[in-house]
C-alpha cells in the first residue's frame, strides 16, 4: 500500500468515515477487484455460523446479505452452522419478515416508513405519505366560518394548526382540562362529544382532521385552572430530545404523542397511528419496540434489494467500501494501576490507514504499525480469565433468577431502595435495575401516574433481563475456545479484520458493551470486585472491536521479544502502539454515526420513490455537507424534523421516553379541588357521558405549578419557540373566540325560541350542569384577572391577542333568567334584604361596641407603653448622671492629685474673657495705625509697630513673633511680681527672653550672665523665685520651658503634645540650674515634669498656647483648667489689648484668677 | 571680653566711660553669620543709627531683624553706655523669631 496514510490518529474515535477519501474519486469497480483478489475465501455472512441454523431469523434479510459484495474483508469466519445453534444468532430482537408484510396485506395501509439511505455517509430521509384521502365534504353540522376557514387551510393544515393552537393555548393558560380528544376515525368522531372533534384519517399521523358540531355545546375546554396537559408535560418536559437540535419536535411526534396519551393502552395507539409497523408482541422478551425497528429495516432492505438488482449492488460495494469501519485497527491491553485503583486500558494506537489502491490491492502492506507483533492467543479467556467470565456469567444468570422470581424491590432512589431492602431480596439488582430504569426511561417522577411508573418499570426490566441474557449468550460465544480454535485454524497468519458473526451478531455487541459499561457505571454505588470489574472493562473493549470488526483483542497477545526478558535488556524506543487510557473513559462508540436500523444493509435506490411523495431530506444537515453526486435530489428541502442520533426509531416519539423535570412540582390539592374531583366522580358514575369522565379525569390530575413558573419569561420564551405560540395564537385566537361565541349564541337562541314555546315555571330551580366546572370556570378567570372582577372582558392573554377561551359563559348571562341564579353565597345574601334589615341594626350596634372596646383597650396599652417607657428613659437619665458623676469625680481627683503635685490650681474664674469694646476698638486701631508710628514699647523697650499687631499677632492664622511673645511674658512675670510685691531685683517670677535658649544652646550657661542677670536669676535669690518662663522659638515653634525653683521642678510645655516636653529641653534645663546653683544644687530634690495644656491642633496657634501657658504657669493655675483651644482667636485680641495696655493691669488684671 | 564682663566686674567699663579720659569711640564689629561690619561709633551714639546703617547696607528691614548682644536685645534706643558694650564687641544679628506651629 505506497499511498497508505499514515497519520496516526490517537483519538479514540472509532469512525474513521471522514478520513476516507472523497467517494467521487473512486472507480465502482475498485470493489469488485478488491473482492475478487482480496479474499482467498470469499464467504458470505449468509454462510456464517448460525444464520441458517436459525429459521426464525429474517428471511428478508437473507438475500442481501448473500448478494453482498465482501469487500476487503477476506477473513471473516465462517464455522460450520450447525456446530454452534444456541450461540448464534445472538438474541437481538428478531422477527419474521413476512410479519409486517402480512400487517401491510391485512391492514391494506399505505406504509409510512422514514427511511434512512445510507448512501456516502449521509443520511437521506424519504418520508412518504400517502395519497391523500379524499376531503371530507364538510357536513351540514359545521358552520359557514368554520368551513370557509378550513377550506382556505386545506384540511390537514387546519386540524393541525387549529389543534396545535389550542393546545398552546391550554399549555399558555395551564388549563387542568384535557386537550380535545383525537379519534381513531370519523365515525368515532361523529359520535363522540365536543364542539370541536379531531380525529386521524386513514393511517399516517399526518392525516388529522377536525370537524365542528355547532350543536355540541361543549366547548373543549372547561376550566380555569392552571395545568400543564399531561401530553404537554412530557413534550415540554423533555428538553434533551426537544431542545437539542434547537428545534422543535415534528409534528407528527406531537401529534402521535397526544394520541398515545389519550388512548387507554399506548401499544393500541402506536399500533393505530402506524399499523403497518408496530404488531403485538409475541415474544414477552422482546420490546415491542425493538421488533418494529427490525422488522422496519427487514422490510426497507427486502424491498430495496428485490427492486434494485445490478445496479444497486455496484452501488451497495461502494459504499460498503467507504463505509467499512477499517480504517484503524485497535487493539487493547489493559493492566491495572496499583497506586490508584482505577483500571488502565492500554489500547493499541489507531493508525489510519489509506484505501486499498490497485498498487496495493492488499491492506496487510503496512509492517510499521506493530501489528506484526500480535499473535493469536492460545485461549480465548487468558486475558479476562475463566473464572472471571464465569463469575461474572454467574452474576448476570442470578440477576436474571431475581428478577423472575421477583426478588426485588423498587424506590424512588437508592438510598430509598437501601433503606427498605428486606432480606433475601436482591439488594444488587434491585439498585442495577433502578439505575438501568433512570439511565434509559428516566427517573419515577412525583408526579408520574402509578400506571407511567409501573410501565416504566416494567419497560425497564424487560430490557434489563434481555441485555443478561443477550450478555451471557455473548460471553458464552465469544468466549468459546472450540469457536477460538477453529478460527485460529482458519485463518494461520492473523487477520486485520475479523468478521464474527453476523449484522445482528455485531449489533447485539454494541448492546452488550453498551450494557457492560452500564453495569460498570454501577461502581459508584455498588462495591464491585476489582478484579470483576476489569474483567467487565475487558470485555467491554471485546464487544467493541466484534462491533467494529475488529480483532477481539482477547484472541490475541504482543509476541514477546526472546531478549526482552533476558537481563540488563535495553528497551528500544520503537514505535510504541500502546496507548493508556482509564477504564472510565470506555465507551462503546457506534460504527456509524446512526444506529438505526444496521449499518450493513444498505438502502433501496431513491428511484423507487414515486415523484409525488412526501419530501426527500438529507438529514443530518448540520452534520455532513450534501451530496455533491445526488444529482437528482430535490432542491432544498425547506423543514425537516431531524431526529436524534439516539432516537432509534422515527415513529418513536423522542417526548415518550422524558425525565419528568424537578420543577413540575407534586401534586397539592385543596379542598376545593378535593370537592370538585368528588363532584365530577359522581357525575362521571351517574351520568357516565364521556364528557363528565374526561371532567373526571382532569379533576383527578390537577396541580398546579406556581404563577412564577409561567411568568418565567425564560419558559414563555421557550414554548414560544417550540411552539410557534404566538403564531397559532395570532392566526387562530379569534377564530376560536368567534366560534365560541358563535355557539353561545346559538345556545341562547334555542332558549329563546324554547321559552317562546313553553314558559318555565317559576318555581323551577335551575342548576346549571354539570355545575361545578362552569360555575368554577368563570370564579377561577375571575380571580385570576383582578381587572375584569365585575365584567366578564377577557382578561389579557399571555400573547397578547384576545385569549379565545376566556370570553365565554358556558351559560346563558344571568340577567336574562327570570330564576336568578346565584354564583355565591355573598351574592345570596346580598339579594335578600329584608332578610338583612332584621340584624342589620344589631350588627352596628355590635361593631360599635366592639369599635369602642377596641379603643379602650388600645389606650390602656398605650397608657401602660408609654409610663414604661418613661420609666425605663428615667433609669437611663439616672444611671448617665451617675456615670457622669464618677467620671467627673474621678477627672477631679486626679487633677487633685496633679495639683498636689504641680502645685497647679483651677482657676476661680474663666482666663480669657471678652474684651470691652474700648479695648477692641484699640486694637483695631493698632492694626491700621501708620506702619512706621511706634505704638508701644514693651517693658524690654522693644518698640512695637502696626507690623507686629496686623502682621503677627491679630490674624487668626498668624505666626506670633518674638516682639509679642517676649512682650507678654515679661508683663506676666511683671503683673506677677507687682501682685506679689516682689520688687525687680528680688522677684517672684523671672522671664527671660527667647533669645536666651539658642545662647544657651550656643555658648552653654556661662554665655548667658548677662541675660540672667538682667532677669534678676541670681544664686542668691534662686529659691525664691516661683518660676522662670523662657520662651523657646525652635524651628518655627514656640514651646515655653520652666523652671520652678521652690518647687525644685522644671518642665517643658508644647502645645502640639498637649503640654508634654521634651526630654533635651529639660535635660538642658537641669544643667542651667545646676550652673547657677553651684554647689547649692541637689539633683534628689530636682525633677522634670511635664504639665497637662490644652492641644494644638491647628498649625499657627502655639504662640497664643506658649503666652497662655505661661499665665497659667506663673498664676500657679492648671492650664487645661484654663482655657481651651477655641478660645485662642480671643486671647490674640487679649494680647493685642495688653500689649497696649502695657501690662496686665486695669481691665487686663489677672487678680482673682 | 564677655568674660570680663561677666565677671562681676562692670566698674571698669562704667567707670571708663563716665570718665572723660576714656577713648570715646568704640570699635564695634557686626555680623550676621555672611558678613562682618565694623562700627566705629561714639559711646554715646544711639545704637539705632549702627543698626539702621548696617540695615540699610545689607538691604534688610529693620523690623525683621533683631541685633544681639551677648545675647541681650538691643534697642533701639540703647547705647554702647548703657549695654556695657567695650572697644571690639561684637552685636550678632538675628532673623526676627517666628513660630505657629
């Protein structure tokens, strides 16, 4: 093979079909020369083991598979036929071909039977319906709208239409009442009941009509309640099948599905929407199900095969060619992984593999791909192991005595099923199935009926026992080391293909992996022997390569290499073909992407179909581009319902097998639901019309889901697009209410023309029937729609048009009855008014009584709140004031003993006070005096100008300059030492200037004598000055430094550290004192303090703090006692004042402070 | 000199000054840190025609600066008589202190 490809693949993929070669390229006669040259022994499958020994199995299939061409498969097996019956055929569904056939002669029906041609790799829909029955001539009983509209429709389009129409409508409302009923044909129509009366023509589901019976005052639908129709819950409900493809289910699928529901047995129903496929069951095992599907596909094949001849089979080797499955081989070994537990598979790589060409007519070319290497095995069960199969064989054949001695039990989950096992039930299974159930019929639902649950049981074991069996049967098969000996025998070198069994043989494979891998889901909530399981693992990748037509990797093993076991052997870097994946990724992959009906037999030519059928659609049409080679396809197919991939079968309907969703929630009843369904169970016994029992059974499955779920706009939008609501809703809504009113009125005019014949005697009691549901119906839409609680409006409907079911009394109007009628005990009541008048006076006077006590009491209670709440604020006042109390007691003893220990008192009255307006007047004066005019002269004879006054001191935000600091602290330590009546030369209180500080910085204590000595600090009179006040001006902050010779204490006060010092000033402050006391310098008797001053917190006030502080220094007062920070703008006119004033003297005195 | 003066002995001074036969001008240097200014005035001068004079010749306001002797302010109205001031002292100036915060 020189233009082999040999790109390996390593996806697990086993449909290689895209990787072929574009089918046009390709001569049909490559087929046959691959079949003549490529098999030394040409067999056909109609020869394999098996197939005649079964006389049971498809007649109809026979031929084609004898007339198929065997292209590039020249190994498959072929056994003696006889030596092995119970093996094959395996026990898929199987039925007798002529079974159908004899329907279609009994029945006389046309077949209406989607057909998939599997013609290069794309799928053809021929949907084929029958002529059209003849229109039923509109019957005298039907309105002239009525007709005229559905003449414009055409009468299929109508009926369906109109009754798609009116389901939305009942879904959009959630109306409890039934959809109307669909009949098995005319004549069950005619003599049923309704206004309206749909029934299915002849035998296709396309063929629905609708006739009117304006006689019949039924309207179809008599409630207001909110449900979902029980057809309509499973069509809505099944999102996976109705929403996957984003678009909506066929029609037909709708349809046939509220047929089904309707009708009592669903088998009848199926096999009356599709009598020539569905027949009854005879073989309990088989589904009835999977019986149509064969006997469908029996059917297209016999028939395709019989018409086609020659050319058809040229055709049929192309594409057998293109759509072998062989374009890789697989071959896998598993191991297990010891860290983890999980099993490993280890798979051979898949290597693509090109066409056979004419160089190359043989596909075993290829050397480099490892499968050289492979050998036949010489027992089948040495991978798996016998007592493996065998335990595992055992298991299943268990399973299946359980399941028919009914050893089992059923719940609602596993949890339920371990909580209520009994003993000697089979625990096992019992989960198995109800797994098996979940997985393929969906989960019991709450609001499933008992018969839906039981049937989905049912449905569920059947299919489960069938898979046993089929499962033992193909371990039994497969396993068999005569079947392994003879094709060893057959076949010396080892074939790349291997062919075993037949179509059904490889089918029922895919069923058994599939089923295998099911019961190896089951791992996670049964504890499985690890040891089983990878025996389950192993054979599942059996069952996958017998589907595929691969080599069983069981029948095989790796050659061993003779030195790679010996030794200090180096392991080559070859090409390795292994590949590991985890066991929880196998899965059986289908050989094509359908499944439906085999893959082998192919389809009958669309030449068959005659020039008026139905429509011919390529299906998949997101899938795979059309056909380039379909010549004669039709243009464009317009709608399709494209099926599922996993829909098995077109006439099943994807909406039968739902999972009922979790927010459909369970039944709740109220009573007054409870009563209607007693009410309408005895009218449905006494009367026992068809409609009081569909009255029935719409009572019986109310419920109702809440108001928010049909707000959703996310659901509305939903059924919107599933169901074209508001196109029905717009083209059929008035239609409807037109009709509608069209019967009432009739109705009204036949009592008119009644009450012109004979009078109704007035005593006759009229009661409206069946009552319940036409009385609830107009309460319930009266509730519902608070606006239209007088009228009877419509209310507006969810899509905007004018609902058509909500307009109509079922009744004649009330005002119109000479007998009223009364809806309600209210209404009752309220007509009777004499009745009334008799209490009316004592109910008043009741309700006064009552209003008065009411009162009475209102205000006692009030009362009582009100005096316990003031009592409760009282305490709260009493307890702040004693907390208020003792904190300030506390504050006063601190500063107590602050005192005591500064020798700082509170002042007897406030430190800064207003200043009279005289002064301010002065002051403002200074500060717009002529600038050069000396204003004052400070006591150091500092002259001070307009400057220091406009400029440094007045502003609010002003830095204060050394003329005022220095000024004022010299008055203090003046007004000081005159109210002490010390003179100048002895004082009480020093003050020195600011520039005295960075002397002493600068030339240290023996700099500054002089300025001592003009302050009058002496050794000599040292103990008895009170204080000495230096202003400090450091880096643009003035700070006042202390020192209190009698009080042996110096301190330094900065305003920003709300009056705490600096340690260096007092250091500095320590060694002044030790130098001008000499020798009389104690150090024990010394202390640096700090004293408690008002913060500053602003940036230019700590000039205004330094003189303030120094007052309260030298006045002997605690500064935070003192003054507070916002009262500084003051004190800057103070200062101003006293500056002025030349001291503190006059208005300014600080005596009785 | 300071120590002179400071050793509790002003009476030479005093004495020299009120004494007719002591030298009646002073020598007195001036400086601000940058630049040194000698004066040579009359004991009995008053200091503000030194310190306007100096004021005026470095181009500053008489208002913001602030003359120091030994530490001492000195007024305008101050003379070397009445600071004690002898022959070669020396009058520091100072920028104007100002402080806020």
């Amino acid at each position: 093979m020189p233009n082999q490809v040999s790109t390996p693949r390593t996806t697990r993929n086993s449909r290689g079909l895209r990787q072929s070669p574009e089918p046009s390229s390709k001569p049909a006669g490559i087929s046959k020369r691959r079949r003549i040259s490529g098999s030394p022994t040409p067999t056909t499958n109609a020869q394999f083991l098996g197939q005649s020994s079964q006389p049971a199995q498809a007649p109809a299939l026979q031929p084609i598979q004898e007339e198929e061409p065997h292209a590039g498969t020249p190994t498959s097996v072929a056994p003696p036929a006889a030596t092995r019956p119970q093996v094959f055929p395996p026990p898929i569904a199987l039925l007798p071909a002529a079974r159908p056939a004899a329907n279609h002669a009994t029945t006389n029906s046309p077949p209406w039977t989607p057909v998939r041609l599997q013609i290069r790799y794309r799928n053809r829909y021929i949907e084929r319906t029958p002529p059209p029955p003849p229109t039923p001539k509109s019957p005298g009983c039907e309105t002239r709208r009525f007709r005229q509209r559905r003449d414009k429709e055409g009468d299929e389009k109508f009926a369906r239409e109109l009754y798609q129409a009116i389901r939305n409508d009942h879904h959009m409302r959630s109306c409890w009442c039934g959809l109307p009923m669909i009949y098995n044909s005319r004549e069950e129509a005619e003599a049923g009941s309704g206004h309206l009366r749909f029934y299915v023509e002849g035998f296709g589901p396309k063929t629905l009509r609708v006739i009117q019976k304006k006689d019949d005052l039924r309207w179809h639908c008599i409630c207001g309640n909110l449900e979902y129709p029980a057809a309509y819950k499973n069509l809505i409900n099944d999102n996976t099948s109705v929403n996957a493809n984003g678009k909506r289910p066929a029609e037909d699928s709708e349809i046939d599905l509220i047929a089904q529901n309707q009708g009592t047995d669903s088998a009848e129903s199926v096999e009356r929407v599709l009598p020539g496929l569905a027949e009854p069951v005879v073989n309990e095992e088989e589904s009835p199900l999977a019986q149509s599907m064969w006997a469908q596909a029996r059917d297209i094949v016999s028939r395709a095969v019989a018409t086609m001849g020659g050319s058809a089979l040229s055709i049929l080797g192309k594409i057998r060619q293109q759509l072998r499955g062989d374009a890789y081989e697989t071959i896998d070994t598993r191991r297990q992984d010891a860290q983890n537990g999980t099993i490993i598979v280890k798979r051979v790589k898949r290597q693509a593999r090109g066409p056979p060409t004419k160089d190359s007519p043989s596909d075993q070319a290829s050397d480099d791909d490892g499968f050289e290497n492979l050998m036949w095995t010489d027992n089948p069960t040495k991978r798996i192991g016998l007592e493996q199969i065998q335990c595992i064989a055992q298991e299943f054949a268990n399973q299946l005595k359980s399941i028919e001695t009914g050893n089992l039990i059923g719940g609602a989950s596993v949890a339920a099923i371990q909580l209520q096992i009994q003993p000697g039930q089979d625990l096992g299974t019992s989960i198995a199935i109800h797994k098996y159930q979940e997985q393929e019929y969906g989960p019991m639902m709450p609001g499933e009926s008992d018969r839906a649950k039981a049937d989905k049981l049912v449905k569920a074991l059947k299919s489960y026992s069938k898979c046993l069996n089929m499962s033992i049967d193909f371990m039994r098969v497969v396993y068999d080391p005569a079947l392994f000996h003879e094709l060893k025998e057959k076949h010396k070198t080892l074939p790349r293909r291997l062919e075993l069994g037949g179509v059904e043989f490889r089918q029922g494979a895919k069923t058994v992996g599939e089923f295998l891998c099911f019961i190896q889901s089951l791992k996670s909530v049964c504890a499985m022997e690890p040891v089983l399981l990878e025996a389950i693992c192993k054979m599942i990748v059996d069952a996958n390569a017998i589907h595929k037509k691969e080599m069983v990797p069981s029948f095989v093993e790796l050659k061993l290499n003779p030195i790679e076991g010996m030794p200090g052997f180096f392991p080559e870097d070859k090409k390795s073909i292994l590949e590991e994946l985890s066991a929880d990724e196998l899965n059986i992959q289908p050989l094509y992407d359908f499944r439906y009906p085999s893959p082998e037999p192919s389809d009958k030519d669309e030449s068959e179909d005659q020039p008026g059928d139905y429509r011919l659609v390529s299906k998949p049409k997101g899938i795979l581009k059309p056909s380039r080679e379909w010549v004669d396809a039709p243009a464009s197919p317009k709608y399709v319902p494209t099926p599922q991939k996993k829909r098995k079968i077109a006439f099943h309907s994807p909406v039968s097998n739902f999972t009922a969703p979790s927010h459909i929630p369970a039944r709740v009843m109220t009573p007054y639901e409870a009563e209607r369904l007693r009410c309408t169970k005895l009218l449905a016994e006494v009367l026992g019309d068809e409609h009081s029992k569909r009255l029935f059974e719409a009572a019986q499955t109310v419920s109702r889901p809440t108001i928010e779920d049909q707000l959703n706009p996310e659901i509305v939008r939903r059924d919107e697009r599933e169901m074209g609501l508001a196109y029905h809703a717009r083209k059929y809504g008035s239609f409807l209410e037109d009709l509608q009113t069209d019967m009432v009125e009739r109705e009204e005019e036949k009592e008119e023309r009644k009450k012109l014949r004979f009078k109704p005697s007035p005593i006759a009691v009229r009661i409206p029937l069946p009552p319940l549901p036409s009385d609830s119906t107009q309460r319930r839409r009266r509730d519902r729609t608070p606006e239209s609680s007088d009228t009877d409006s419509p209310p507006p409907s969810p899509f905007g048009a004018k609902n058509p079911f909500l307009t109509r009394p079922p009744e004649p109007k009330p005002k119109r009855k000479t007998e009223p009628v009364y809806a309600s005990l209210e209404e009752f009541f309220a007509t009777d008014q004499e009745g009334l008048l008799l209490s009316r006076e004592r109910i008043d006077q009741v309700e006064i009584y009552r209003q008065i006590r009411d009162e009475f009491e209102a205000g006692l209670r009030r009362q009582v709140e009100e005096k316990r709440q003031r009592e409760i604020e009282e305490e709260e006042r009493r307890k702040q004031e004693e907390r208020r109390k003792e904190e300030e007691a506390r504050r006063r003893k601190e500063a107590d003993e602050l005192a005591v220990l500064t020798g700082l008192r509170r002042p007897n009255r406030s430190l800064i006070t207003r200043i009279s307006d005289e002064w301010d007047s002065k002051v403002r004066n200074a500060a717009n005096a002529n600038p050069s005019t000396e204003l004052v002269k400070t006591l150091e004879g500092q002259p001070l100008t307009r400057r220091d006054f406009e400029e440094k001191l007045l502003p609010p935000t002003a830095w204060l300059n050394d003329n005022v600091i220095i000024g004022s602290i010299l008055y203090i330590s003046d007004y000081v030492n005159n109210a002490k009546g010390a003179s100048n030369q002895e004082p009480k209180c020093a003050a020195l200037t600011s520039y005295f500080w960075p002397r002493l910085l600068s030339h240290g204590p023996s700099g500054c004598g002089r300025l001592l000595r003009r302050a009058s600090v002496r050794k000599a009179n040292f103990f008895d000055l009170e204080s000495i006040l230096i202003p400090i001006c450091d880096n643009a902050h003035w700070t006042l430094a202390v020192i209190r010779p009698q009080k042996r204490q110096v301190a330094h006060l900065d305003s920003l550290r709300a009056g705490r010092g600096h340690d260096d000033v007092k250091a500095k402050l320590l060694e002044l004192v030790r130098f001008i006391l000499e020798d009389q310098f104690v150090e024990s008797e010394w202390s640096a303090l700090d004293f408690e001053a008002p913060r500053q917190t602003n940036g230019w006030d700590c000039g205004v703090f330094t003189i303030t502080n120094a007052m309260c220094i030298a006045l002997g007062l605690n500064p935070t006692q003192s003054y507070t920070e916002n009262q500084l703008l003051l004190q800057r006119r103070r200062i101003a004042a006293v500056l002025l004033n030349e001291g503190f003297k006059g208005e300014f005195s600080l005596d009785g402070l | 000199m300071a120590d002179h003066a400071e050793n509790g002995s002003p009476g030479q001074p005093g004495v020299g000054a009120d004494a007719p036969g002591a030298p009646e001008h002073l020598n007195i240097k001036v400086t601000d840190n940058n630049n040194e200014v000698f004066f040579k005035i009359k004991r009995s001068t008053k200091l503000e025609k030194l310190m306007t004079a100096f004021c005026e010749r470095q181009g500053k306001s008489l208002n913001s600066v602030r003359f120091l002797f030994e530490g001492q302010r000195v007024q305008p109205g101050d003379t070397p008589d009445t600071l004690e001031m002898q022959d070669g002292d020396t009058l520091e100036v100072h920028q104007e202190q100002v402080g806020g915060c």
